[in-house]
C-alpha cells in the first residue's frame, strides 16, 4: 500500500512539474509572439500561396494571426495574412525556438529507442529499447499436442518494423497442420 501511495505521489509531482514546464514555455513563446507583432513588415518573410476559394473572396487587408505551420523541418510563426488576387500572402519569422526544442526531442527518443551511443555515465536516459527487441521474440515454440502425444516445432515469423505487411495478413511458410 506504502508502494502505490509513494508511486502516485511521485507521478502527481511529475505531472505538477510537466505543468509548469508547459505554461512557463507557453509564456515565453506568447512574450516572443508580442515582441515580433510590433516589428515592421519589412522585416518578416513573405511566403505566397495560391489558392482557389470556393466562393468569391474579396481581397483582404492584413489580418492579425497566431499560428504555426511547418515546411521542410522548418518552423514558421505567422503574425500576419493578406488575401490578394487568390494569392495567400503570409508574414512570419523562422521559429528558432522551436526547431531547437524539436531537434532535442527527436534526439532523445532517437537515442531510445535505437541505442546508439553507449552512455555509461547516465544509463536512466536509456529507458526504452526497440519493442520488437524487447517484446516479441523470434524464438522457436514447441506446441505439444497431449492426445496424438505429438511434439512439433513451429517458428513465429517476426517482421522488422520497415517490411510492409501484405493486405494486414501475416503469412506463413509452413502449411497449415493436418487435422485429426
């Protein structure tokens, strides 16, 4: 009882933790938002767009936005857009902060789950492995059949995760077993 009291205590404090890590990065980022709204148009990117309204749009002034978008790996705010000619017209900034926060991201599970650097000095960052390593084996299953008395090996085909499975099937090498 002791184990479960100190295991939901432990997970409410890293939800806690978690918590104010989101709204303090949330804060920050908002402070950012703010700063560049203020900037000249001059100094954002324009990125045009064509697009083909369903129904007839009237060319637009610049509007306020607040959005993120992601081309090529790469992390664009958009602060403002314009509609003109059927053309979208985007002003935004490269978000450094976070392509930064994606590449950390990416390399922590990277180094996860395909365990390519041996760090000794902190082996808790190596929590999770590959599952099929892990969780499902490729062994040999002996199946014993207790009224023929009839012992026959069957192996389980286990596909890495980069083969595509044909039509969601697994097949078989073996026929199937005879019945009696």
């Amino acid at each position: 009882m002791k184990r479960i009291a100190s295991l939901f205590l432990i997970v409410t404090l890293f939800y806690n933790v978690l918590g104010f890590y989101i709204m303090f990065a949330e804060q920050q980022e908002q402070v950012w938002v703010t700063a560049m709204e203020k900037t000249d148009n001059s100094n954002f990117e324009i990125i045009e767009i064509k697009i083909t309204p369903y129904a007839y749009v009237v060319d637009s002034g610049i509007e306020d936005a607040n959005e993120d978008f992601v081309i090529h790996n790469k992390t664009y705010h958009v602060f403002k857009k314009r509609i003109q000619n059927n053309v979208l017209q985007l002003y935004c900034l490269k978000s450094a902060h976070n392509e930064a926060l994606n590449k950390d991201l990416k390399k922590i599970v990277d180094s996860q789950l395909f365990d390519d650097n041996s760090n000794k000095e902190n082996p808790s960052k190596k929590l999770m492995k590959s599952f099929i390593q892990d969780y499902i084996q490729g062994n040999t299953i002996v199946f014993i059949s207790t009224s023929i008395k009839l012992v026959s090996p069957v192996t389980l085909n286990s596909y890495p995760p980069q083969k595509n499975l044909l039509s969601g099937y697994f097949t078989t090498n073996d026929p199937p077993p005879d019945m009696v």
